[in-house]
C-alpha cells in the first residue's frame, strides 16, 4: 500500500511508521490518520510483525492537525470540526486500542494536540530529552479530541490532565516522565538506541501475551473489579495455551534465556 503522509515498514520483528511530514512537524494533513489506522492494521494482521513503533522525521513527533489544511482551511459555513474526528481521528485511535500488539511511541520531539492524543494511546512512550508536550487545542480554541479527554486524566490524574488541557502549556519531557505519562526519558541521541533496545525485546516477546495483556490494561480503565477478574481469567486460558507459555516454563527450568515465537 502506497502511502502519502507517512512510511511504513516491518524488519526484525518492528513494524515502523514513521510520520512523514517533517516541514510542518508532522502535524495532521486530512487523510493522515487513515493512513497510520491502515498501517496499524497492516502490522496487526502481519505475523512478522511483533511490535509496532511510531515516530516523527525530522525534529518534531506531531505537532497535532494541520492547521494551514483540513477544518482550519474551510470557510466559517462549511466547517464542521467533529467531521475528521468522526471520519479519521477516532477511527485511527480506536483501531490501535483493538490491535493485538504492544504499540511504542519515539517522542522525539514536539507532540501537540492531536499529536499527544496519538502517543497517549500508544502503549509506552520514550521521549527524547527535549520533546514537549502540549494539549494544544485550547490555544486555539478547541477541546482536547482524539482520545486526550479518556487517556490524559488516567494517565497523569485529573489536576494535572486539566491544568494542561486548560492553560496549553508545554511540559518537558522529564516533567511528561515525572507525572507517569512517559515511560523514559532519553538523550535525544540516544532515542533510537533506547528505544531500539525496547523494540527489540518487545518484538522476541510472547506475542500473544503481551497482546493480551495490553487489552487487559486498557479494559481496566472502565470495567468493575469482577469483571477485570474475568478478564484476566479469560487472558491467562488463553495465554496458557501459547507455545511461549510451554518455552518460557522450559527455559526457566533449564536456566537458559526462553526462545519465544509470537505464538
Ligand atoms: O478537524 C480538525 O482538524 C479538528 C482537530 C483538531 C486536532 C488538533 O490537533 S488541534 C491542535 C493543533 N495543533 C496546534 O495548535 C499546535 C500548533 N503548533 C505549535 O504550537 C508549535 O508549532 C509547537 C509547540 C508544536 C512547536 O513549536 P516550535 O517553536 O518548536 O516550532 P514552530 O516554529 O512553531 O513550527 C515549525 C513549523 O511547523 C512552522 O512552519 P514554518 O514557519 O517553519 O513554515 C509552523 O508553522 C509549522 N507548524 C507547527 N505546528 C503546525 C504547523 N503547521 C501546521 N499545523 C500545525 N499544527
């Protein structure tokens, strides 16, 4: 599949997307976030694919919709700033709380609006010593959309999920780690070798459990006590029938790092 605002490819296990728009710190042009869904789609259907990362060229992560196209573009009786969120940004964040493997996030750089929401809903972000965050849409006179309202406040708790969605300001990167949204923060040169290593060991994980735990997590933030319970049950019936499960118990026995297939 050719795509036009973003590349896309699988090797060692990773699949990368990396957004492709680097003039305009990535930031969404319509139609970008059906091509990210689509190649989340791609790598959650395509068995060598173990892990799927997402990125920025150049110096920016996403700086969040384009606002020189799309919505921001349209003259005041035709706009309808629910529309690419209907259509396109929904549907993408959906599509990667579905998928069935662990999604990392490369901050390396700016991540505004849109472009937080993204890497919220990814399953680790690593950022980069000088990326910033920003809830952006108050700024200019939006809300928080794409998942930020849901992810944010679960995340980080509700003062500091409204402080940024109410006064726009950038937090560093360390802070973003400080407040538990962050799973590291690294020497922006050493971002693709962390993160790397994290990839890497993501990517010769059991597949399918690490997929299920993911889902598990994320049901947890809306489901009751008991039925998380059944949840974990119903998980492990599965994970227990794994080949990994029986290589991971093997190799513990014998003392010798476990060989896991993704199956
Ligand atoms: O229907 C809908 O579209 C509704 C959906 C809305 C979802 C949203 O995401 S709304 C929020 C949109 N995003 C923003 O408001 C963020 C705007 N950008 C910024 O605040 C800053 O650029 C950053 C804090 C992200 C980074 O600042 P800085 O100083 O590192 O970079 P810069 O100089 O501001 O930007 C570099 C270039 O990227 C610059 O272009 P130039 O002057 O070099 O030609 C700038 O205009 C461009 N750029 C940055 N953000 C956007 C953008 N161009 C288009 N859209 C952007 N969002």
């Amino acid at each position: 599949m050719d795509f036009d605002h973003i590349t896309f490819g699988i090797a060692d296990g990773i699949a990368r997307i990396t957004l492709n728009r680097p003039d305009r710190l990535n930031a969404f042009a319509p139609g970008m976030p059906l091509e990210i869904k689509a190649a989340v789609e791609m790598a959650d259907r395509d068995p060598k694919a173990r892990v799927i990362a997402i990125t920025g060229a150049g110096r920016g992560f996403c700086a969040g919709a384009d606002l020189t196209a799309g919505t921001a573009a349209q003259p005041d009786e035709e706009r309808d700033a629910g529309k690419l969120l209907e259509t396109q940004y929904n549907p993408m964040i959906l599509t990667m709380r579905s998928c069935e493997k662990p999604i990392v996030a490369l901050v390396n750089g700016p991540c505004a609006g849109a472009g937080m929401s993204l890497a919220l809903a990814c399953d680790i972000i690593i950022a980069g010593e000088s990326a910033v965050f920003l809830q952006a849409f108050c700024n200019i006179g939006l809300v928080p959309d794409a998942g930020s309202t849901w992810y944010l406040p679960r995340q980080v708790g509700r003062a500091r999920a409204m402080g940024m969605a109410l006064l726009g300001e950038k937090i560093t990167a360390r802070e973003a780690e400080d407040w538990g949204m962050v799973w590291k923060t690294v020497d922006d040169d050493a971002l693709e070798a962390e993160g790397g290593k994290v990839l890497a060991r993501l990517a010769a994980g059991p597949t399918r459990g690490l997929g299920l735990i993911r889902r598990a997590m994320h049901n947890a933030q809306s489901q009751t006590l008991a039925q998380q319970l059944d949840t974990e049950r119903d998980s492990q019936r599965v994970a227990g029938s794994t080949r990994d499960f029986a290589e991971g118990v093997q190799a513990f026995l014998e003392k010798r790092p476990a060989k896991f297939t993704g199956r």
